[in-house]
C-alpha cells in the first residue's frame, strides 16, 4: 500500500480520536474526562486494528498477483529452456555428423533431401488414413468425376505427338522468372492456349466430395502467383494458392471448398500437402541458383496442429538451406487470436530463418512496433484503405518505414490502381495486372 493510503489512514482514526477526548464531554452529559480519554483511546486501537487488516489484505493480494507472475514466466523458461536442449541436440548431431563425413557428394544430397520429405510425409499420412475423415469410405462417382478406364497401349509415333502436344501447355515458372520478357510475349498469345476448366455453383456435397477424393488421389495442384517489386515490376517473390483438381482436370478455387474443408476437418491436410508442394519447389530453386521466396498461407488449425508443426520445426532445422526461401503467411484475425504456445512455436520456426507475413489486413490502426517485435516482417493489405484517411495512411507509412516491415498491396488490376499505390511508395504489389495464378510444376 503506498505511503500516502497509510498517512490518510492514521490521520482518520486519529484526528476521530482526539475529537473523543476534546469534545465527548460537550455533546455527551454523562461522559467524564477520563471516559472521555478511553473513548479516544478505544477509538483509536479501533482504527489501529482495522488499518492493519486493510494493508494484511492488501499485501496479501500483490503477493499473490506476484507468484501468479512468477509461474507464469517459471513455465514460459520452462518450455523455452526445453526447445531449446532440442535445438542444442539436433545441433550436436548435426555436427556429429559432419565431423564423420566432411563432404557429401551431389548423389547423397538428393538422397538426403527425399529422406527428409518423407519422414515429413510420415506425419501427414494419419491424416490421411484417418476413418473419421472419410477419404478411403467407398463413395458414389460423382457427376464430376469420370470413371477410371483402362488403358489402351497407344503406338509409338502417337504418344511422341501427345507428349509435344501437352508439353507445351504447361509453363516452367522458373523459365518466366529468368526471363520475363519471354513471359509478357506468352501472354500476349495465352488465348490460343488451353485453359484450366473452373468448375462453379456446387453444392456442399458435391464440394466436400471433390475435396476428399482430390486429397486421396493427391490431386491438389500448387499455383504460384507474382508478387513484384514496384515500380519495377519485377519479380520478387511468389505466393502459393491450393487447387483441387478433378479425374477429369477441372479444378475448384479456394474460394468454394476453404469453409467446407475446414467445417469437415480436412484444411489441415490440405495445408500440409502445399507445405510439401512448396519445399520441392524451393528444392528446385537452391539447385538452380534462383533468389526467389514463395508465401505460403496457413490456416489455424494448422498452427494449432502442434504435433505436425514440431515435426515441421524439426524438417526446417534440419534443411536450413530451405528456410530463407519460406515466408509463412497468416491472416490477421487468427494471428491475434493465437495463442502463447502457438506464438511460441511461429517463433521457433521464424527462429531458423523463415519469416512471417499477415494477410487480410482491415484497418491500418495497428500497432507496428509490437508487429515487428513479433517477427513480422511483411503486411498484405488491399489499395482501398489508403484512401479513408489519408492523415492516418501518411503516419502508417512513416512509422513503417522504421521498422524492418515491407508492405505488399494485394488485389491491383489495372494501371489506375497501381497509379494511386506509386503514389504512396509502396515497395511491392501483386494482382491480376502482374500475372494470373498460374500451375506449378514439381
């Protein structure tokens, strides 16, 4: 209890007591001096007694508040200090190993690499084969899904024409990448190219179908959109989106199937699966020298899936060279509502070089500082919200400035848009106007 509560305390009980002795003779008749004196006197040991509970309580309170606050930082140590003996131990044995084998030859690498992606394959197949998510129940075809027929042996000279007739429909990223010129030239002659068949207006049945044999056929596709450098536009990085793809080679838009997915206990597993398409890409990458890193956007339940994301820390520390190339993305509402163990293992992992950006920004009143401290290190926001308030838009981008954070404006279409984001010094954009999302190839 501060010292001005015990002052005003004592000054109450005292100033009550003395007013006992001056004037309790007065007012009461019958009161003599000395009555009055252990009037005072009760009245004040009254005031001693109640003063001392209050601070007892008191003290009690803020002591109890203060091993609440130790406990707390005690399991916070404690769980750091245990992730951290792990760390040390996969150190040592990485180490260990290196010592027993200075060099590995280019062969062994890439043995090394499938080993490590099917140890993280492990952990996603109890997913997969769980009864409660119906992926192997024998279901009805549906109107969707063609009919398996077997093959028929084709002559040679007729599978050659097939295989240069398809192979040109499918680009290399990588290809547009080095070369973007080559890129805008495609484009220009995209219309006499084939295009992906989107299916549209399906039931929740038929969706939820569709998604349950696309992860048990592994039909989900992996495509990569352009995220540039204005005002450039070049190429800097890529964000991967998930499509479900049909017997028939239809695909389906997270748009339709994300909520469904998700309702059904499945978004996980779709997660995991472009987790895995993406580091074969960035795999791709290290070996041809390309400086390019990929967003790969994680729903909650995946970060709350804390066995697969361990395993995943685990993967990452284990093929650090993947890491720089990893840029894990979140949406803001479910960056907020994670919690400590969830923040806790996000840091783990932006602890080995990945690094973390928020998506689905709704407002630019935020708290930057506490952003950047959190490891953030880009913000997805769409143009509109520069145009509420620009006194709020023109702080927003000061105080960004001194942070380690970049700013990616989502969703620009045309030349006017992307006039209006130069306008505020935006350092990177995406949208339709700089590429479609386009298939991957492993």
């Amino acid at each position: 209890m501060p010292l001005l509560h015990h002052l005003f305390f004592i000054t109450i009980y005292c100033g009550l007591a003395l007013i006992a002795v001056l004037f309790g003779p007065s007012y009461i008749p019958d009161l003599q001096t000395g009555g009055a004196m252990l009037l005072g006197l009760w009245i004040f040991l009254a005031g001693v007694v109640l003063h001392e509970i209050i601070t007892r309580r008191t003290n009690d309170e803020d002591t109890t508040a203060k091993l609440e606050t130790i406990h707390h930082n005690q399991a916070v140590l404690r769980d750091r200090i245990s992730w951290t003996r792990r760390e040390i131990k996969g150190m040592a044995e990485a180490f260990e190993a290196a010592g027993q084998s200075s060099k590995l030859s280019e062969e062994q690498n890439i043995i090394n690499d499938a080993l490590s992606e099917v140890n993280l394959l492990k952990t996603l197949m109890p997913r997969l084969t769980d009864p409660f998510l119906g992926l192997f129940d024998d279901e009805e075809i549906s109107q969707f899904e063609e009919p398996e027929k077997p093959e028929k042996p084709e002559k040679p000279e007729k599978r050659e024409a097939s295989r240069q007739k398809h192979h040109v429909v499918r680009s290399d990223f990588l290809d547009d990448f080095r070369n973007e010129r080559s890129m805008r030239a495609r484009q220009k002659t995209e219309a006499t190219k084939e295009q992906v068949s989107v299916l549209s207006d399906l039931s929740e049945t038929e969706v939820l179908s569709i998604v349950r044999r696309s992860l048990r056929d592994d039909r989900i596709d992996m495509f990569l959109q352009p995220v540039v450098a204005l005002p450039q536009r070049k190429r800097k990085f890529y964000e991967c989106f998930s499509r479900l793809r049909t017997s028939n080679g239809q695909v389906i838009e997270p748009g339709q199937y994300v909520a469904i997915a998700t309702r059904a206990g499945l978004i996980t597993a779709i997660d995991n699966m472009l987790l895995f398409r993406c580091v074969q890409i960035i795999r791709k990458i290290i070996r041809s020298g390309e400086d390019v890193s990929f967003f790969v956007n994680l729903s909650s339940h995946t970060l709350k899936d804390q066995d697969f994301f361990d395993d995943f820390v685990d993967f990452v520390r284990g093929n650090i060279e993947i890491a720089p190339h990893l840029i894990i993305e979140v949406a803001q509402d479910e960056f907020l509502n994670l919690k400590a163990s969830e923040l806790l293992s996000l840091e783990r992992l932006m602890g080995h070089g990945c690094r973390l950006s928020l998506d689905r920004m709704r407002t630019l009143d935020m708290d930057l500082k506490a952003l950047a401290a959190g490891r953030v290190r880009f913000l997805k926001l769409e143009g509109w919200l520069f145009s509420e308030d620009s006194g709020k838009t023109k702080k927003f981008l000061n105080d960004l400035r001194s942070l380690p954070i970049e700013l990616v404006v989502e969703k620009i279409e045309t030349e006017d848009a992307l006039v209006q984001v130069l306008d505020q010094d935006v350092a990177y954009g995406q949208g339709y106007l700089f590429g479609e999302p386009r298939p991957a190839k492993p």
